[in-house]
C-alpha cells in the first residue's frame, strides 16, 4: 500500500460523499453559477474599469466570482463538513486506525481542489461560450494551476478555522460573517473601481482579492501591466495557506469539543 | 494483553485516576464498570491511545499506547461512545473505506456476517436505526481484523431484545479468540458476557473478580425473608430464628451466611404450626446491590466521566 494510493482511496471515498451531498453541491456549484449570471446581467452598461484598463462585464465577473467559489469549495464547504464530522466523533474513529493523519488531510484537499476545478471550469465557459470571454491555452493552464494553488490554500485555512470553531453549529455563520465582508471589499460583487482605495489596500493583504486579480491578470493580462502570471497575488494566497497550516497544525483537534 | 500498573492521571488539581492496576489475558472479555465522573472514560481513552497519562506503567499488546504507531493501531479495534454514519455513504462503502486503512482487512461481507448488518449492506449510514448503527460501529472496529477491541458502552439506549443481539455478537468475538475491554453500566450485561469484572469509584479500583465472586459474592450472607403470620410475632420464633429483624414491605429478614440451617428450622417451624408462608424468598446480593454499595459513598459529585 503505497502512501499515493492510500490518498485515491481516501479521496474517491471523499469525493463521492460530496457529489451525494446536495447542501455542498447546491453551495459550491450552484449558487457561483447563478451569482454570475445575475451580476452580468445587471450592469447593462457592459464594461467596467479594472486594473487601469476597460473590460467586458464578464471578464470582470468570471475570474471574481471564481475566487468567491473557491472559497467556497476550498474553504467553506470543507470547514463544515470537517466539524461536522469532528463533533460526531467521525474523525476521532478515523484516527483509531493505522490511517495516517496527512492522508485524511489529502483526501480532504484533493476533494476542495477537484471541486474547485470543476466549478472555475463551469464559470469559464459560461464567461466564454454566453458572454464571449476570451479564453486562450495559455489563459486555461494559468488559471488552472493558480485555482489548485488557491483550493490548497483555503484548504489549510479550513482546518486552521476548524481548530477555532467550538461546534457544528457555529461553523455555518462564523464562516459567513467573516467571508461577506471580505467578499464586498474584494470588488466581488461590486466591481472594485466602484470600492475606496483605502479598502482596497486592505482587501490586497486578505487572500480573496489577491486569487480574484490573479484569475483575471490570466485572461487579461492588461489588468496586471500586461503581466499574465500575476506573482504578488498567488503569493499572498500562498502566504495564507502557510500560515493556515502552521495554526492547524497547533490547534486542530480530532475529538470532539465538550463542555 | 494489557498489564496497568499505578496509573495516574490528574487534571489540573483534581485526579481523576488515583493509583489503578490491572490485568487483561488474551482471549479474555474485562467489564470495566463504574459511575460516571469515576475516571472510567479517563482511563479507557490512555488505554486507546487518545489521552496521555500523568504516572504510571501501561502497556497494551507490549506497547506503551501514548506512543504507539499504525502498527499498534491495526491491532487494535476501538467502538466508541460517540459516533455517527459517515454521512452520504452506504455500510458497504463505508466498511471499504475503513478497510483499505489496513494491510490485512477482513473482507467487509465477513464483517457484516459478524455483526448481522448483511441485508443493511447498500442501505446509506444516515438512514439506519440505532441499534444498526452500533452494529455499524462495531463491524467498523472490526474490519482491520484486531487483536484488542475496546467497546465503549455498546449498548446504552437499546431495547432489551437489541441489547441481547449485542450480546450475541460479543460473545461471537469472545468465540473467534479476540481479547475484549468492555465498558458498561449495565450489571447484567457485565454478568451476562465478562470473565473479568472490574468497579472503578473515584478514581480507584474499588473490587475486581469474577461475575460470581466479585465483592465477595460467593461468601456473602444470605437473606431469608417471609411475612409473619397473623396473630405471630417475631418474638415467637425459636432458635436460628430469634434473629430477624424487619425487612421491608411489612416483612422480616433473617440475615445469615448458612442458609440452609435457617429455611430448616422455619419451613420445620411452619409445617409444625400449618403457615403457608406463601412469600419466602432466600437471595443472595445481586451484582447490582454489590456495585451500588461499592459505589454509593464512594461516588465524587465532581469530575470527568
């Protein structure tokens, strides 16, 4: 048994409890796709100024709301998922077996990246196909690699913020009090030449702006001074992704919390 | 298969496990019994592995488990108090998941066989009964075909007629050679299934034997009881007999440790002077009067389970 095959086999196991998992696929896939035809069809304007340059509404929107659905799948999905089954005692049983723990961990982000993937894919070619993004090989792998990078990242916040939230129940709205906010300042929903430079410079230092601007900069290279590989950005996502580990790894518990 | 001596464990000020030894053989089933807060849980967790333990020596197949590795822990099968279905999955997929955690695994139908969850074998975790899902719990504890199983409390909250099928299959387990660390409340389940008993009160091992000896069982006097005639009273009686005193219920008691010489002098007594009798009853203390007054002031109001 090989230490990649023992990460398949818990992976496909994952992955098939989240296609059965009609709160999960509704939160991670459906409400990102509806967001983004919503949005696009509300500015009848068209275009929009980011990055100093003008582009189509939809090229605002897709690589935006593929960072907000990232976060979803990569941060949100997993964090309620993973206390959920801490608090039921799931992960505590898995852990009275020879199943190292970094395996539960893959499993975990592998289920966060291929989901993330799947639901960028969908976006982009909504963004093409309905609204006439324009989408290149190059543009494709870019944001491919950048979404893995990112889900991974998220992944690792998950389980810093599961070390954090006391219970099941608390997952839920401490998650989206903390992301909405975060959202509105990271020109998600409102596009960001709309948004006070000051909250701006603060959303830059949070990881969800920095993986919207580096999904853009891939398909409009314009909007990051003509670069497509937008380095400052993936490193601050990659950044949170350390630090998330690095609080995992001193506070996330496998037994349930009591009182 | 496990050898405890002296085991301590203290949170903050307050110890929870005051000085414990014991002793499990391979083969053998151990009742752990006692109330809660009796540090019961404290101790079955550092036996598992989970808890790390203030003082003491442990060693559980040969191995310290706070230090134990994926090795120790195949060998080992644990059903815990808490648990809940691997939610979307079915109690087959859920058996192959765990059994791929394993180098040698029983194949998941033995499993289901063992504990009786074969026509359950597609159903999804989240839709199974209670008991079903305890059944679960143990087929998951078993798949990796262990040496040790630890079950804690494994039948808290069946029916009557659950319950005896849990024993069924405990029995089994004892059956196929596997050591058992049973945990419980329940006096008869510990009779019904242990070779070993063990009553833990407030951090101590207060008695330990055998489902007949423990507590001293075996010697323990006996208590013939009886309603007196009408128009008798207990000044009346001779001999042996002088001695009772007024149990309850209107009756009275005669407290002796040979019975036989008692129920010779009354049933002769009765027979003589035509009493029915009709409510004699002779009993021993069941294992539930043994825990309750090893326990009773023994019991701390604070603490852990």
């Amino acid at each position: 048994m090989t230490a990649l095959s023992l990460v398949t086999h818990q992976a496909r196991y994952d992955l098939r409890a989240f296609r059965r998992n009609t709160r999960a696929r509704i939160f991670t896939l459906a409400v990102p796709v509806l967001l983004l035809l919503i949005l696009v069809s509300l500015f009848h304007s068209g275009t929009v100024k980011s990055g100093g340059v003008t582009v189509k509404i939809a090229v605002y929107y897709v690589p935006h709301i593929a960072a907000m659905a990232i976060v979803g799948a990569g941060l949100i999905n997993l964090l309620i998922t993973l206390v959920a089954k801490r608090e039921s005692g799931s992960l505590k049983r898995r852990r009275a077996t020879p199943v190292p723990s970094w395996v539960l961990i893959a499993g975990d982000a592998t289920t966060s990246v291929v989901s993330s993937v799947l639901i960028v894919v969908v976006l982009i070619a909504i963004g093409s196909l309905g609204f006439g993004m324009p989408v290149t090989g190059a543009a494709l792998g870019l944001a491919a690699v950048e979404t893995v990078i990112g889900a991974a990242a998220f992944c690792c916040l998950a389980y810093a913020l599961g070390g954090l939230v006391a219970n099941a129940e608390s997952a839920g709205p401490m998650v989206q009090l903390s992301t909405l906010p975060v959202y509105f300042i990271s020109g998600i929903y409102v596009p960001d030449n709309e948004l006070p430079h000051w909250l701006l410079d603060v959303a830059n230092v949070l990881p969800v702006r920095p993986m919207a601007v580096a999904l853009q900069a891939a398909f409009v290279p314009a909007t990051n001074g003509g670069q497509r590989f937008a380095a400052l950005p993936m490193l601050v996502v990659l950044a949170w992704g350390v630090v998330g580990l690095l609080i995992a790894v001193r506070t996330f518990s496998w037994a349930p919390r009591r009182a | 298969m496990i050898t405890v001596r002296g085991l301590r464990m203290s949170y903050g000020h307050y110890e929870a496990v005051r000085g414990i030894d014991l002793d499990v053989a391979r083969g053998e089933i151990l009742a752990f019994l006692g109330p809660n807060g009796a540090g019961k849980t404290t101790t079955v967790e550092i036996l598992e592995g989970f808890r790390k333990r203030t003082s003491g020596e442990v060693l559980v197949l040969g191995t310290d488990p706070a230090h134990a590795g994926p090795d120790w822990r195949a060998r080992v099968g644990v059903v815990l108090q808490e648990s809940a279905p691997e939610a979307w999955l079915t109690v087959r997929e859920c058996l192959s998941m765990y059994a791929g955690y394993y180098l040698r695994p029983l194949p998941v139908g033995r499993a289901l066989e063992l504990v009786g969850l074969t026509d359950k074998a597609d159903a999804r975790c989240d839709r199974l009964s209670g008991g079903q899902l305890r059944r679960l719990d143990m087929a998951l504890a078993l798949i990796g075909d262990p040496e040790l199983i630890f079950l804690d409390e494994p039948t808290t909250g069946f029916d009557p007629a659950a319950r005896h099928t849990a024993w069924e299959v405990i029995a089994g387990l004892r059956d196929l050679g596997k050591t058992i660390f049973l945990t419980t409340h329940y006096m008869d389940e510990a009779e019904a299934l242990a070779d070993q008993i063990m009553i833990i009160a407030a951090g101590r091992i207060v008695s330990s034997g055998t489902p007949a000896t423990i507590g001293g069982r075996a010697s323990a006097a006996t208590t013939v009881s009886f309603t007196l005639p009408d128009g008798v009273t207990a000044g009346d009686l001779p001999g042996l007999l002088a001695s009772a005193t007024a149990g309850r219920g209107g009756t009275v008691e005669i407290i002796h440790d040979q019975p036989v010489p008692v129920l010779h002098e009354l049933t002769t007594w009765a027979l003589q002077h035509g009493y029915p009798l009709s409510d004699i009853s002779a009993h021993r203390p069941t294992l539930e009067e043994i825990y309750l007054g090893l326990t009773d002031e023994l019991t701390s109001p604070k603490g852990r389970d």
